[in-house]
C-alpha cells in the first residue's frame, strides 16, 4: 500500500510540474503573430501542396531497420565489458547473437531492402501481390473502365 501511494504521489508531482510549466510559459511568452510562424517548415524547403501525401514506405523500412541494427550492436558494449573476466562463454554467446544479427542483415539484402531503389523484377512481383485483383472485381471494372482493366492486369 505505501509503494501505491508513493507512486501516485509521484505522478502527481510529475503532472502538476508539466501543466505548472506549461500554463508559465503560455503566459509569458511573447505572442508576435505573422504568416512566417504558421508555414510548416521542412529543411528550409517552402511547402507546396498538399501536406496529405503517401509517405514512401522505404524510409520507414530505413529506419526501423537502422534502429534494430543499432539497439543490437549497441549491446556488444557490455559484452565487451566482461569478455576479459568469461573468455569462451562470453566469445561463444557474442558469436551466436553475431550469428543472429548476420540472418537477419542476410535475409535484408536477399530481398532488396537495403537497396534505395529496388530492381524491376522485385518491384513488379510486389505490385503485383498487392493488386491482386478477383476475376469478380474485374468484370464489374470492365464494364466501367476497360483501360483501367489493362493498366491493371498488365502492370
């Protein structure tokens, strides 16, 4: 009970410290509007369109694939701590975690995901997975928009 009291303490203090410092600083900031502040800024580039876009999927791909490679080697740091103190064990369970982490960098590059831009071949059969279109779906198509019938089943 008092580990339940000090924990709810605790997160009161939390909280009230965020709103605290957040109503001070809605109250005595300078509020200066104009044009410039509302524009999203993206590297210096004005936008231009629709901020609505469909993001490209390999930069997500990039970075989950960065952020599980470097969680992975970040954790030779503590391997390397105790290697001095278990040789073999210690060499042994960093070659089979090695091990693992070249399966997965195997399996990535097999399948084009570390490429940027990934061949015709690929690119085509993924496509065409994804827009695998019923027989159903392209007879009513048909009778609306045969040239969309073609761009479709021809890829």
């Amino acid at each position: 009970m008092g580990n339940l009291i000090t924990i709810t303490i605790f997160m009161g203090l939390g909280a009230f410290f965020v709103f605290f410092n957040m109503t001070v600083g809605a109250l005595v900031r300078p509020k200066l509007p104009n044009a410039d502040k509302a524009l999203a800024y993206e590297c210096g580039e004005l936008p231009i369109g629709q901020s609505w876009v469909q993001f490209d999927l390999r930069f997500y791909i990039v970075a989950l694939v960065f952020l599980v490679f470097d969680v992975e080697i970040a954790m030779f740091y503590p391997w390397a701590t105790i290697f001095q103190e278990y040789k073999l064990p210690a060499l042994v369970t960093m070659l089979t975690f090695f091990a693992v982490l070249m399966v997965g960098y195997v399996y990535l590059w097999r399948f084009g995901y570390l490429e940027w831009v990934r061949s015709s071949v690929t690119t085509s059969l993924a496509a065409r997975e994804a827009t695998s279109v019923s027989s159903e779906k392209l007879s009513v198509l048909a009778r609306r928009d045969p040239e969309q019938v073609a761009k479709t089943v021809n890829l």
